[in-house]
C-alpha cells in the first residue's frame, strides 16, 4: 500500500488473513533442524492409541502437543509437519489461533465459525459456542482433515474443537500440558541443536561472516539460548551492520544483563535490537504493539505513528529485514508482529510513552481505519452519488482504485477490522470512535457482501453496539441493537430468543421516545408470536402498532398492517375478522394511490372470502383484483388469480370458462403456470398461509 492509492494485486485465499512465515522457517521458506522432533511426531501419528491397543476403535481424532514457550519455533514445526503430511490428509489442512496478541483466550464461539468459514461450511448467525462446535464436528465427520490449533491456552480451548473423526488429525500448540485430553502426544521443545542453530543464524545474517568465524557463531548461538527467535533478531542485526563481528555481538548478549520484568536470551537480544533503531523507529515498533490481532498494514502503522503512509511501509520493510516483524503473504502489504515481542514492546510502551500518547495513537488508528471504510463503502456507490463526490475529496492514499480492489482490502483485513472494533469497545473511553467504527464496518460489509453473507460478522457487531449503548445508557442504539440481533435471530429459527429482544427493543424504543423503534418493535412482537403459532396475541399486538401508525398519521403502514391482522386471524380461522381487516387494507391503499398494494390486498380477500364459504363473492373480487393487478403491471399476481379464479370455476361447476382462465396464466408465465398454481389452488385452511405468502411475493413489503 503506497501513497498514492490503496490497491491490490491478487486475491487471498480463504476466509481468513495468511499466515506469515514463522521464526525457525527461512526467508525462502526452508524449515531448520528440528529433524528429531519431526521423526518423533510423524511416528506418533501411526502409533496404537489407548483405544486400539484395548481392541476399541478410536472415537476421536489422534492429538499431537508441540510445547514450546514463545519463539521456541513451536509454531514452525508445527506449520513444517502440516507441510509434510497434507498429502496425507486430502481433505485439507485447516487453521487456528487460540490466544491473542495480548494474550487473551479466543471465544471457542469464534474459533469455530473461522473453521466453519474455512471448511465454507455456512454457521447460523448467533449460535453458541456448543453449537457451532457441534456443527463442526459434524462437517468434519468422514473427512480426512488435519487442524492446527495454535497456541491454545489449556485443554478446555482444545477439547470442544476435536473432531469426532479416527481418520483426521489434530496438532495443537502450547506452552505447557494439556491435561484432560485422553492419549495426546506431547513434543516438548527446548533450543535448536548447535548446527542448525548457525544454520538460523547464518540465513538470517548472511553465510559469509558465519563460515569465516564459526567458533564466535557457535558462541552467539549458545548466548541466545539457541532460542529461535533471538537468532532471528541476532541475524537482523548482524544483516543491518555489515562490518560488525559475530564475535562482538556474542559477547554483548553474554554480557548484557537481563531485564528483570522479562529475563532471558530473547529479551537480551531484543533489547540490543531496539535500542539501535533511531528514535523515530523505536517509536513506530513500540506502537505497534497496539494493532488488532497482531496484524499490521502501512496505514495502520502510520496512523499509530503519525507518520505518512510511504513512510510507514519502508519502516516496517526495515523491521522485516531485523526480525521484528513478519511480512504476510498475502494480496496487501501486510505484516504481524511476533507474539513474543508484543510483550516486550508493550512493556516498552508503558515506560516510555504517557497514556494520554498511547490513547491518541489508538484514537488516530480508529479515525483512520473509519476513513477507509467509508471510502470502502462509497466506492460501491454510483459516480453521480453524494457519497463519490465526497470519496473525490480525500487523500489519494485513502481511495480504492475500483470496487474490486476495496472488496479485496476487506476481505483480507476483516480479521483485524473485527478485532479493532472488539478492542475499542473494550477500550470504554473511545466509544464515539467505537460507535463510528462500527457504523462504517456494518455498511461497508452490507455493500460488499449483502446482509444475509455477513450475518454472522453483523451478528458480533450489533453485540457490540450494545454493549456500549448500555454503557453509555442511549436508549436509541439500544433499541436499534436489539432490533437487528433480534431480525437475525428470527432468520435463524431462534424466534424465542428473538421474541424476548424484541421486547426489550420496544422498552428501549419507549425510554428513547424514537417512534420509529416503538412501532417496528410491536410489529415485530407480533411477527414472532405469529411465528409461534400464537395467532391471538400476534393480531393483538398487530393491533397496538396498527394504532401507533394511526396516531402517527402513517396510513401505508396502516393498511400494511391490516393485512397482518387480517392473516393472523385467518390461520386462526376467524374468517369475519379476516374479511374486515382485509377489507381496510384496501381500502387503505386505495386512498394512498398504491395500485400494486390495492391489487394484493383484494386477492387476499378473495381466498378468505372463498375460506369462508362465499365462491360467488370471492369470484367477483378476485375479478377486481385482477383488474388492478393489470394496472398495476403485476404478471405474476395475475397468473395467480387467473388459476385462482379456475379453481373457483371448477366448484361452480363451470369448466369451461375455467380452462379459459388457465390458457391465460399459461400465457401470461409460460412453463412457471404449474409453479404458480400448486399453492394458489391449495383451498385448506392449512395451506393459506403458503398461497398466502406466493402472492405477497410479489412485494417484499407483505
């Protein structure tokens, strides 16, 4: 990302941001040493279990432990025996990151949506964690899959992800055992041996200085621990200062005392590392500890700095070539700070900066991130739109060249988006730009991905809005909040749970006086309750938010709802109720001008009235509707009534004209007439709600 415009030259693969390479892996992706460790594990695989050797089939997957503390290159070997085995596993090999940067546990709920998301198996918006794991155990049931679940905290983080399959395999990294699971297969890491360490140390620094003085690289490399991830930093260091000895450098990690908040040979190493940066750069490494879930792009980074974006890529290019960060492979310019290293800069942060810096440095990061979402989303729109003409007037550094280009942008920092958003709501004094920042997130995704691809994001969003409204006590974003949560909920079958927030949604609605949220919470009460089968209650509570839309003068809504009243009395087989109500919705419409809405409102009459008993009554107004649906321009709903009005025929025994009336439905929709007709022609009381819901189809409003 430079400058003069955020771009992309490629697509990521998968749902998820690529992993860059780890510590022990080489710049051109070579694995070092390790061979031991390797041989030890893929034997592992094979070995007899518990359960085979007592004659049992293995109701589980086999479980490899690589432990290993931070930088030990645990996640490397992990990654290497992936690479060795996939062959093995052709279903593929799937990843997951169970602690972040900051050392906080991942929700077992969101791991296993990024396996869901991975396998493109769909997870319902919502679900608990004990349903979506139970949802991925079942897509993994029969496949040969091998998971990679990096740096889990205990066995309680492991245990609801395994699958319940003999044939697939699971390699899970940490620091320490994983008591509680039965039969798991511990690798317990110390340092490289000797060779491979120089190895490291000379991919990392250049072979030249290596083979000339091996003695002083085999002192650096047990002054480092043969910790790999110091010899990485010692390699940077060396590679930025040609002319310095190995020698040198192994003396000043043996001499240089430890840190007493962060002893050892990494935190010898890094504080060697950092304080050779100029001030400029040590400033830009140390706030970089502040970027969501590891990840880092040059905006990112500027904006934590203040510094201007070109400047930021170069900076962080430098950091690359010392160690202190990762380049990502991936589409973007991207980066990730080692896990190792994000305490140890943080701990540099609290020293050196003031809070009030460090706040400003995070509000700078979410003002920026806001920008670009804004700019992601106007990118959608059409050229002659508000939103271009105002995309025209930012920085060119802060503008997509064309859809494509911005779709990628969130595709591959949705993760670090996702996480910006939980971290300035858990922040709690930022929670304008919070507020700002999900608003810009939720459209963008909408105008990329559609409302019912990014239900699952929208879902954590909207917990989050709430979770600050409540905070911070506005009772309109409350009432908003519990609103959408509710709506997805309700797609999702989960209609008590949406039921409750849409109770509490109007409480909200009601405390804010907002009208808007008041009325569509009691319409949507009604909804839910209807969707329970509770058709008493559903037309009461239709019948509070038809008065609140009365009292406010709003007669579209009106009549709109007239038909839900009506509906609900039909499933319940008050057919007079039906008929009244129905008969108010057309009339409602007819004084609003909506032919369209008249038309269907009429035809709705005319199958209660059939219900009802009166196929004379129901013949004439289906005629009527009919005449407006022409009006109206409505082929479909016409279809529909000419096989209705067949169908009535029949009964009145009148075949004759009533082939006439399905030669015109043929006519009018071809090879869709049979579609059409199933469930117009359906005259139970229990299919009246199906017929009822295909010709409302014509209208997302009904």
């Amino acid at each position: 990302m430079t400058d003069q415009a955020v771009d992309t030259d490629g697509s990521a693969a998968g749902g998820a941001v690529p992993r860059p390479a780890p510590a022990q892996t080489s710049e051109g992706g070579q694995f070092v040493g390790r061979r031991r460790e390797l041989k030890e594990l893929r034997a592992d695989i094979d070995r007899a279990g518990l359960d085979t050797i007592s004659g049992r089939k293995a109701p589980r997957a086999r479980v490899l432990l690589i432990a290993g503390r931070p930088g030990s290159g645990r996640t490397a070997l992990a990654e290497e025996l992936a690479r060795q085995v996939a062959d093995d596993y052709p279903d593929g090999v799937f990843r997951a990151q169970l602690t972040e940067p900051d050392g906080a546990r991942v929700p077992t709920e969101r791991t296993a949506r990024e396996l869901l998301d991975a396998l493109k198996v769909p997870a319902p918006a919502g679900a608990d964690e004990d349903e979506l794991a139970e949802v991925l155990r079942e897509a993994l049931s029969g496949r040969r899959a091998l998971l990679l679940l990096d740096d889990a905290a205990d066995a309680e983080q492991v245990d609801p992800l395994l699958p319940d399959a003999p044939e697939c395999l699971v390699v899970a990294v940490s620091q320490g055992p994983l008591t509680g699971i039965p039969d798991v297969r511990p690798c317990t890491l110390g340092g490289l041996d000797t060779a491979a360490g120089v190895e490291l140390l000379s991919r990392a620094a250049g072979p030249v200085r290596i083979t000339v003085d091996p003695r002083s690289a085999e002192s650096l490399v047990e002054a480092c621990a043969a910790h790999p991830a110091s010899l990485v930093l010692a390699g940077g260091w060396l590679s930025g200062r040609p002319k310095a000895a190995v020698a040198d450098l192994a003396k000043q990690v043996h001499e240089r005392p430890d840190d007493d908040s962060a002893p050892g040979a990494l935190s010898r190493m890094f504080q060697l590392s950092y304080t050779s940066l100029p001030g400029a750069a040590a400033r830009i490494l140390r706030y970089l500890s502040l970027a969501p879930a590891g990840y880092v792009d040059p905006h990112t980074a500027s904006a934590l700095a203040g510094c201007s974006v070109s400047a930021a890529r170069t900076t962080l290019d430098d950091f690359v070539k010392l160690g202190l960060v990762r380049a990502v492979d991936s589409s973007l310019p991207q980066y990730e700070v080692p896990a190792c290293l994000v305490p140890l800069l943080r701990a540099r942060t609290e020293s050196q900066d003031r809070a009030a810096e460090v706040q400003l440095a995070r509000a700078r990061m979410l003002e920026r991130t806001v920008r670009l979402l804004q700019s992601c989303r106007a990118i959608t729109e059409p050229d002659s739109s508000g939103a271009r003409k105002k995309l025209a007037g930012l920085p060119r550094a802060l503008r997509f060249p064309h859809p494509g280009a911005a779709a990628e942008w969130l595709h591959v920092r949705q993760p670090a988006l996702l996480a910006a958003a939980r971290l300035a709501v858990a922040d709690g004094e930022l929670d304008t730009l919070a507020r700002r920042l999900m608003a810009a997130l939720t459209r963008a995704l909408v105008a990329h991905r559609g409302t019912e691809d990014a239900a699952p994001e929208l879902y954590g969003i909207h917990r989050l809005v709430l979770d600050v409204a409540e905070r911070r006590n506005l009772p309109r974003e409350k009432a908003a909040a519990l609103l959408n949560l509710a709506d997805l909920d309700a797609r999702t079958g989960r209609t008590h749970e949406a039921l409750v927030r849409y109770r509490l949604a109007l409480d909200a609605g009601r405390e804010a006086n907002d009208p808007y949220a008041t009325g569509r919470a009691m319409e949507s009460v009604g909804g839910a309750h209807q969707e329970l089968g509770d058709w008493s209650r559903a037309s009461d509570w239709f019948g509070r938010a038809l008065a609140h839309r009365l009292a406010r003068g709003e007669r579209t809504d009106a009549a709109r709802l007239h038909g839900r009243i009506a509906t609900a009395h039909t499933y319940a087989g008050r057919y007079g109720e039906a008929l009244r109500n129905w008969s108010s919705a057309v009339t409602g419409y007819r004084k609003v001008g909506d032919v369209a809405g008249q038309a269907r409102a009429l035809s709705e009459l005319a199958r209660v009235q059939e219900y009802a008993g009166r196929p004379e009554e129901s013949l004439r107004t289906c005629q009527e509707a009919g005449e407006w649906a022409r009006q109206a321009d409505d082929v479909r709903l016409q279809a529909a009534l000419q096989l209705r009005l067949a169908d009535t025929l029949d009964r009145l025994g009148d075949p004759a004209a009533a082939r006439l009336h399905r030669s015109a439905a043929e006519r009018m929709l071809g090879t869709e007439a049979e579609e059409v007709r199933g469930p117009a022609a359906n005259d139970s009381k229990e299919g009246s709600g199906a017929s009822a819901c295909e010709i409302r189809s014509a209208s997302a409003e009904d």
